[in-house]
C-alpha cells in the first residue's frame, strides 16, 4: 500500500470515527464504501473491522455509564447465532450488490409497518436484530441503518444511551465480522499490522473529539441530523451500487461480441 493510499484512507478513518462519535452511525456507511473502492472486498471487511472495533469500543468506553446492557446481552446472542449459520455457506457478495444493499438499508428500514415497533429494551428483539443485523454486516460491513431504526424508533433512551449502547452491541458485530472474513473464508483476508495500528489511532482520536460535540447537542438536533445525514449516504451508495451493477452488466454484453 502506497503512502499517498495509507494517508487517505487514514484521514478517512478519523473523519469518519469523528462523524460515529457524535451520532453512532453513517462513519461506518462512508468508510466501508471508500475501503470498497480501493480494496478487495475482504481485505475492505478486515480492515473495517478493525477499525470499527476500535472506534465502536472506544466510544463504548467513554460512556460506559450510559451503555443499557439489557439491549447489548440478547442483540450479542442473535450475532453468535447468525454467524453459526453463516459460517455454514461462507458467501462473499460482489461489490455492487454489497453497495445496493448498504444503500437500500435505511429505505427498506423505513418501511417496516408502524405496528411493529422497535422495543430496545425486549430481549426478544434484541436476539432478532443481532441476528439480522450480523447477516448485513456480513453483507454489507455495516448494519448500522437497521440499529439506528432499533434504537430511534424507541423514546426510551436518551442520545447518549443510543450511542454508548449502539457502540458496545457494534463491537461484537465487527468482531463477528473479522472471524469470518479473517479466518472462515477460504481465501481469508491478511492485513498490513501498520496499518491496523493506524486504523486505531485515527478511530480512538475520531471518537475522543466528537465527544465534546455529542455532549452540547440536545436529543431533538440528535435525531434530525441523523436522519439527514444517513439517507444522504444512503442515497449515495445506491446511485453507486445500481451505476456499477450496469457497468458490469454492460461490460459482459460487450465481452459477448
């Protein structure tokens, strides 16, 4: 990896850990569509899960009190169990499928009927979102659309239990995530030790600098720019996935002549 390479996806790492800080989510979505771009996909998963495990558990950590583990034990179960399941048929998305899909999250989100609302606090729910989020992560890289819809469609935590307790239930989820790309897949992922270091100085400095943002904002600014801000990189992704998907679909029509 060359150094100009190194610097971007560095300066990459600690906007988008800065960005997760103060709202718990869309760093992720930003950094696993630029690691995508310049990586192989799970070379892209390994590394962003190293540096979400980083970012994630280090904001976990600056507000462990305000972490709900009623939530984060049964959500940690369903990830064990999709990952069990998962490890039994070991597939890998293409690139423009695993963007339609990271891009269609929050919109498919949206849809869930008004009758089934989200419930953080019930271990039954908890247990069918860990499982259903791991199998996006593993998709994707992120689940982060479906957890924030988990959380925000509840008034039951405040801005500061959605994200310490998002960032602890992220944490299993990206480790979940580097067992699978990093061993389970037959032509596992390796990752430059530099780099991962890197990966987590830029996560832990990203987190410690929202902190003081996160802190001044109220709940109500809290849900409105998160909103906006994840159905902007959503949109992004599924201009870019459907743009690849017919690039791709355009160039073995043409390799047929």
């Amino acid at each position: 990896m060359s150094a100009l390479l190194t610097l971007a996806i560095c300066a990459t790492m600690l906007g988008t850990a800065f960005l997760s800080g103060i709202f718990g989510m869309a760093g992720g979505m930003i950094l696993i569509g630029v690691l995508l771009a310049l990586l192989p996909l799970p070379e892209a998963m390994v590394l962003h899960g190293v540096t979400q495990m980083a970012s994630n558990g280090w904001r976990a950590a600056l507000w462990i009190r305000h972490v709900r583990w009623v939530s984060v034990v049964p959500y940690a179960l369903g990830i064990v169990l999709a990952l069990w399941l998962w490890s039994l048929t070991r597939y890998v998305p293409s690139k423009p499928a695993a963007l339609l899909l990271l891009g269609g999250m929050p919109f498919a989100a949206r849809l869930m009927p008004a009758r089934l609302t989200p419930n953080p606090e019930s271990r039954v729910q908890g247990v069918i979102y860990g499982m259903v989020c791991m199998g996006l992560i593993l998709l994707t890289g992120v689940a982060g659309p479906l957890l924030d819809t988990f959380f925000l469609g509840s008034k039951a935590f405040d801005r500061k239990q959605i994200v310490a307790t998002k960032a602890a239930c992220q944490v299993f989820g990206h480790a979940a995530k580097l067992v699978y790309f990093g061993g389970l897949i037959e032509q596992a992922a390796s990752l430059d030790p530099v780099m991962a270091l890197l990966a987590i100085a830029m996560s832990m400095l990203g987190t410690t600098l929202a902190a003081n943002v996160l802190d001044k904002m109220t709940d109500i600014q809290f849900r409105r720019w998160a909103n906006r801000v994840i159905t902007t990189i959503a949109s992004y992704y599924v201009l870019q996935g459907g743009y690849l998907l017919l690039a791709t679909n355009a160039g073995f029509r043409l390799g047929g002549f």
